[in-house]
C-alpha cells in the first residue's frame, strides 16, 4: 500500500510537472507514462530547443490552467520584461537561454514599430532617385516614404512620385518647414528625417527599429560616410564621431541628415523650429533629450554626398559649421546664407 502510494504521488508529480492531465476516464498510471515521455524527449534536446518548442507550443493557446493569455497578447500588452518575466515561469524554466529565444521568436513583435521617412527636397532631381530606391531596397519592411518638395522646377516630384507613398508639393522654401509638414502627414511611430542625398545601408531602418525597442531611447542618428577625397572622409568621420562622443557626454548634437525621433515627442517639443534656417538640428536634438536618451547607432550607415564641401571647399565648410556651432549655442541663433541642400 505504501508503494502504491508513493506511485500515486509520483504520478501527479509528473503530471503537474508536465502539465498533462488525462481526462477522468483514463487511468492515472496513463498520465504519468505520457509525463515520463515527454520528459525524456525534452531531455534529449538542448536548453535552447527546449525552450523553443515550448514557447512556441504556448504562444497562441495560452494556458487554461493558470488563466495566463496567449504568450502573442503578453508581448502585444505588457512589454518585453514583464512578459519575460512570465514566460520563465509560464515554461518552468529560469535558464539565461530564455532570454535570447524570447527575442529571436519575437524579434518581429519587438521591432515592428512603423518607420515613416521623411525626405524634403528643392532641386533633387539629380540624387532623389538612388536615395529612394535605397530606401526601398531595406530589409525592414514597415515603413513609409513621404517626400515633402518645395515646388522644385526640374522633375523631383515626377521621379519621386514613382517610388514614394506620398508627394507633398509646398510653396514655401525651408528644411524645417518641410520636415514639419511631412511629419504632420506621417502615420508611422517614428520619424526619420533624411537628406535627399543620403543613401541608407540595407538594414539601416532595421538597426533603428532595434534600437528604439529601449522605451528610454528618444531619438537616434545613423552614421554618415562619404566616398570622397580622404580630406572629405575625414571631415564626415570626425563629424560622426564627434556626434557620438557628445551622446557619450550627455549633450547630444545630431545632424539632420539621417536622424530619428519618436512621434510622440517630435509632436510634444513642437517639431523644428522654422525661426532657424541652420542648426536647427542641433536644436531639436536639444530639446529631444529633456524626455529620454539621444544615441547615434554606428551599425546604421548612410552614405551621403560631398556636395556640401564640394561647394564650399572642405576648410570653408569646416569653417562654417563650427562658427555656426557657437553663433547657436551663445547666440541662440544659426548662421544663414547657407544654400547647400536648403
């Protein structure tokens, strides 16, 4: 009778373990063989597989037994660490494995926040074209192009009208005013303000998404390179490392020509201010920053053109932004008779 009984004990065991109930007809004998299976056949596998399967066999059944929602709802409602949370308890498992599943099963829920792209453009016949193909050509597929023109005379809204989602033709000039606009147009959760030169890398929109996945983060900046002189490699590498190295320091100044903001807090500080016609990417940055973190993400590569040097000649160039520079931060106000993409 004692066998029996510890046999009784360890068959619930099993079963409750295992989380397999056998309906009232079938011998208790039964539940426990099915349990003992199962458990061999789990055994078998490696921590991660096994965790795998389980998550998946639970992501849109939910559990009956605890009342827990599907594993899909935990994610959509309670966000990464809470469901994180439940799922190591939900699965019997507190294995560091969990983590790095979790996120591969769900990488799609995780970053699948909707990207709108906002490109102002005057005159861009020349480059709109290879900008928005690249664009199109990202391996993120959530997102929306949206070219706000400022009633350009050559054929940028005809070239842009076949790629992008939407075409918005104003009457006034301004890079602010243009942004502005087409953020007011913008369905998406993020905003990625992009100059009509800059050609972003495959998995750019990707890198972003990723990175806004940290709710504390509240605006990014991409990494710009150019296929120059080496005096223009130089002078675009040093402006993104310096860019990094200000985010390192607390101060963030980003340039306007890949930069990310959420939409909630480009609407809450009023989007860019149109009283400036330079530095007002180093404006917004600033004031972006009172609400979460500013980063710039070196994985997220934009290749852009020297036209802004080429102009202005590389030292003229280099000249002009760091006078404009303190003209802002002393003076409040960005230099102007700055024509180069405006």
């Amino acid at each position: 009778m004692n066998s029996g009984g510890r046999g009784f004990k360890s068959q619930n065991f099993f079963a409750k373990k295992f989380r397999v109930y056998p309906k009232r007809h079938v011998p208790a004998n039964a539940a426990y063989h099915r349990a003992l299976r199962a458990r061999n056949i789990f055994a078998k596998q490696e921590p991660e597989e096994r965790i795998r399967k389980s998550l998946e066999l639970r992501r849109t059944l939910g559990s009956p037994r605890f009342g827990m929602p599907a594993l899909d709802t935990i994610f959509l409602k309670e966000g990464k660490t809470r469901a994180f949370m439940k799922i190591a308890f939900f699965t019997d498992t507190y294995e560091p494995q969990v983590n790095g599943v979790v996120t591969s099963i769900y990488s799609e829920k995780l970053s699948n926040q909707k990207i709108s792209v906002i490109i102002p453009t005057y005159l861009e016949e020349k480059y709109i074209e290879k900008t928005l193909r690249a664009v199109r050509a990202q391996s993120y597929e959530n997102f929306e192009i949206i070219v706000v023109d400022s009633n350009s005379k050559d054929r940028t809204r005809a070239i842009a009208k076949k790629i992008a989602d939407k075409v918005i033709n104003i009457k006034k000039r301004g890079v602010g005013l243009a942004r502005n606009i087409g953020a007011k147009a913008a369905k998406g959760d993020l905003l990625l303000f992009l100059d009509a030169d800059t050609i972003l890398e495959k998995d750019f929109l990707k890198m972003v998404s990723k990175a806004f996945n940290d709710k504390n983060v509240v605006a990014t900046s991409g990494y710009i390179h150019v296929k120059g002189s080496l005096l223009d490699k130089i002078i675009f590498s040093g402006t993104a490392e310096i860019s990094w190295l200000t985010t390192v320091l607390g101060f963030p100044l980003f340039y306007g020509m890949c930069m990310t903001v959420r939409k909630d807090v480009f609407e809450k500080i009023g989007g860019f201010d149109l009283m400036l016609e330079t530095a007002e990417d180093i404006n917004l940055t600033e004031r972006a920053r009172k609400y979460g973190r500013c980063i710039l993400i070196r994985n997220a590569r934009a290749l852009t053109s020297t036209r802004r040097t080429d102009k202005m000649g590389p030292l003229h160039a280099v000249y002009y932004h760091i006078t404009n520079f303190f003209r802002y931060k002393f003076f409040s106000s960005g230099r102007t008779g700055y024509s180069v993409a405006r």
